[in-house]
C-alpha cells in the first residue's frame, strides 16, 4: 500500500468542487424566479455547495449535470452554461475515477469559449479547463489555463485553489505557498481553510496542519464540507500512525456524508492497520465501488496480496493497469504498482519521462527513486537514491517515503542511513503498509544494532544526504 505517496492529491479531491464552483455562481434561472421562497432541490443544493466553494454531494452534482443538459437542448448558445456543464462533468470524473466525462467535459468547455470568447470575460470556462487539464494530470495545462483565469480576475478567490493545486503537481512550492497567502487575503472559510492546511501538511508542518484541519472542521456549514474536514482530519491522525483516531474521524465524516468515497477507503486502511483484515476488506470493496480511484485500487489489491489472496490481488493490479482513469495521481500510481508488481523498468521510464516534462513533486521523486532502484537489480540504483532522498526532504513526513530512501540505501550498503531510515519510518507509522511494513522490519532486524565503530562515517552520509530527520516542523521553522 503506497497510501502516502499519492495522498496529496487524494487530499485534493474537493478542488474539483472549487474549480466547478467558479462557473456555477451565476445562474438565477435555477431558483425559479420571483416566487415565495422554496425549499433548495438538488440543483439548488449543488449550487449553494458551490457558492460556498465546497463540493456538492454526488447526487445533487448529477442533477446539476441533468439540468444543464436539458436547458442547453433549448438554449444551444448559453456560453456561461457550457461552461458550468463542462465543470461539472469534470469534476463528476475526478470524484468518480471515471474518465468518460472527461471528453464531455473538453467538449462542453470548448463549445462555452465559442460562444463567449475569453476575451469577452469567460473565466469560468478557463477555470474548467483548469481543472479538466488537473483531472488528466497535466499540471502544465493546469497552470496556464490557471494563469489565464488569474490575470483575467486576480481578485476572484476561486481562481487560486487550482493554481495552489498545480504548482504542488510541477513542483514548485514557492509559488504554490505565494498563491495559497493569496487565495488566503481573499477568502476565509472551511474550503479555505482545508486547503490551507494541505498546504502546511505538504511541507511538513504537522501540528499547523491539524490545527487548521480543526479549524476548518468548526466551519464546514454543510453536509458535504464536514465529510471533507473530517476526512481530511483521519488522513491527517493516519499519517502520524493513529489509526484508532483516523477510525474515528473517518466515522465523524461517514456520518455526515454515508457513502462519502475518501472516509471509506479511510477506514479500510485504518481497520488494516488494527489488525481488522476482513472489516477492512469490506470497507475496500465499498470505497471502489463508491469511488474508483486508481491509489484505492492499488492499495486494496495490497492488502489482498498481503493476506495471501493472489487472486484478488491480481485482478485489482489488471483493473489498475487496463482502467481510463480521471485522476491526476494516475501516472504516480501505476509507476508504483509496476515497480513493485509488473514492470520497473518500464516504470522508471514513464516516470522518468513525466520528471522529464515538469511534474516534480514529491510523489513524482518517491516513484521514480523506487522504480529506478526495482529496475537495478540486487545491486541498487545510485540515481534512485538521490531521488528518493529529494522526495524524503521536500515531501511531507512520510512513513512510505522514508522506507523507500531506506530500503535503497540499505542495498547500497549504506547501512547506518539505511537502519536510521527503516527505524524512522516505523516510528512514523508502525503500519504504514501491510506489504512493506513488514518488509522494513524484516530489513532492519536484518541489519542488526549499529557498529560503533561505523557511526562518524555514517554521520558524515547523512549529512551529506541533507536528510530531515525525526523532527516535526513547523510554521516557525522549530522542530
């Protein structure tokens, strides 16, 4: 299970909702003219939802879709609801993994810049595409279309997120954190507020992270938002190895929101970790049905193998790499599964390419650090390790991260680093994997207690590796 490597964009999943929530804010033929007040159907659920710039709930999403279609089979030359359409499709394809809306999506969005040009101040529509360009994991297209939409209205709020979003996805943390104060001067409020403390999460700022996560939990003001929060909350007491906590705030978010696909693989990972193997098999299959996403399948096809179901394993590793899939940690994730279950040369070389064309985040290196070092061979893979040491220092505090710069350096011979990295990542999450939790504990068994003799040599390696170490950061820079 390679949960931390790609939960930065699982985390993401509501950007969707704030992209599509910018060509959503102007539709008052939706509320039914100027009769007495009513109580909000599902369209006008879905738009409230994305007024407050919050992801509506699936169903009320799919009536929005509904309508749309119906009014533009009248109303052929509604630019504005084109591109509310082509929004809607595309983040319907991000929260549902599914990669067929994302061509209704280009068409919709393509026809609404036809009949209004940007020129003549369609935003919306190049937010869409933003967030379509953000769906295919093209960070690159996500950034300028982002661009675009920000010189056109810098001071539009919903403009930001998905600017923060891919800046993250290229690797450029300066100007993700320059938006994020940006989007912060403009806008308050729970989405805000979560996205803010994914930002402080990503660079390794633990206890700011869960105190904003908390903050924007008291201000989630619908259904959908505290589903969101709290799921961000249990992925957050995950990643510091409680899964107990996680189980409860994945719990706090299924009762807002029954089905709501990110806490059920939630607490299928966190039942894993207890120890609840067939709950949390349930639980897996529940969150792929739900929500089809390409880290959810993996990790359900790793807990299989883990118990010794190879065939179950199998045919989730065969759905992974056959599968059209709308989500930008597609090409992170399957890189991950070859490495480890099909295919590492091949996916050093995808990966390497995907480097290669800009999308340098942490995921990216971790991957690409792995596949190098699977396709080496016993003897390990030196260009491996300086990506995995850049993924274990820029990325967040990662148990999956930091057994991969371990388990590396440990065939490398390096193995003072190699012992401090197994141990770390097991004190950041003694679970972390069902697969490569063991695996790391078998590894550091395997290498003993430290030659006394060997300590200033490896002190030397570590820091010539520019290794973070044990602390937790903070906004202040203290550990």
């Amino acid at each position: 299970m390679k949960s931390q490597n790609v939960s930065r964009l699982v985390l993401a999943s509501g950007v969707g909702a704030v992209l599509a929530a910018t060509a959503l804010l102007y539709l008052p033929e939706l509320r039914g003219g100027d009769g007495p007040p009513r109580r909000p159907g599902p369209v006008e659920r879905a738009v409230d939802a994305a007024r407050a710039g919050a992801p509506a709930a699936l169903p009320d999403l799919t009536a929005l879709v509904r309508d749309r279609e119906g009014w533009l089979r009248e109303h052929p030359d509604d630019g504005a609801s084109w591109a509310v359409l082509g929004a809607a499709y595309a983040e319907r394809g991000v929260r549902l993994g599914d990669a067929r809306d994302l061509p209704r999506a280009e068409r919709a969005l393509n026809r609404s810049l036809a009949e209004l040009p940007a020129a003549r101040g369609n935003v919306d529509a190049q937010l869409g595409l933003g967030a379509l360009a953000a769906a295919r994991g093209d960070w690159k297209a996500a950034k300028e279309w982002g661009e675009r939409a920000r010189k056109a209205a810098p001071r539009r709020w919903t403009v930001y997120p998905p600017l923060v979003e891919a800046y993250g996805g290229l690797g450029d943390r300066p100007a993700a954190w320059k938006a994020m104060e940006r989007l912060e001067e403009l806008h308050g409020g729970s989405v805000v507020r979560g996205l803010a403390a994914q930002t402080y999460r990503d660079r390794g700022w633990r206890e700011d992270a869960d105190a904003t996560a908390l903050d924007a939990a008291a201000l989630a003001g619908t259904d959908a938002e505290r589903a969101e929060a709290y799921a961000r909350l249990g992925r957050f007491a995950w990643e510091r190895g409680e899964p107990a906590e996680a189980l409860e705030r994945y719990g706090a978010a299924l009762r807002s929101v029954p089905d709501h696909g990110p806490s059920l693989a939630g607490r299928a990972r966190a039942l894993a970790a207890l120890g609840r193997t067939a709950e949390a098999r349930r639980e897996w299959r529940a969150a792929v049905a739900r929500q089809p996403l390409p880290e959810y399948v993996l990790e359900s096809g790793e807990l299989a193998e883990a118990l010794g179901a190879d065939g179950e394993a199998r045919a989730a590793y065969e759905r992974l790499r056959g599968g059209r899939w709308a989500s930008g940690s597609t090409e992170v994730v399957r890189g991950l599964l070859d490495a480890d279950h099909g295919d590492p040369a091949g996916a050093a070389a995808r990966l390497r390419a995907a480097w290669t064309g800009g999308h340098r985040s942490a995921a990216v290196a971790d991957a690409l650090g792995w596949a190098l070092h699977r396709a080496a061979g016993p003897g390990g893979s030196e260009e491996g390790l300086r990506y995995a040491r850049r993924a274990v220092d820029e990325g967040p505090r990662s148990a999956s991260y930091t057994y991969h710069l371990g388990e590396i350096e440990r065939v490398l011979g390096r193995t003072g680093p190699a012992r401090r990295h197994l141990a770390e990542a097991l004190r950041i999450h003694p679970s972390f994997s069902p697969l490569h939790a063991p695996r790391a504990r078998a590894a550091l068994a395997e290498l003993g207690e430290p030659d006394p003799d060997a300590v200033p040599k490896d002190a030397l390696e570590a820091r010539s590796a520019g290794g973070r170490g044990a602390g937790v950061k903070s906004r202040t820079g203290a550990e």
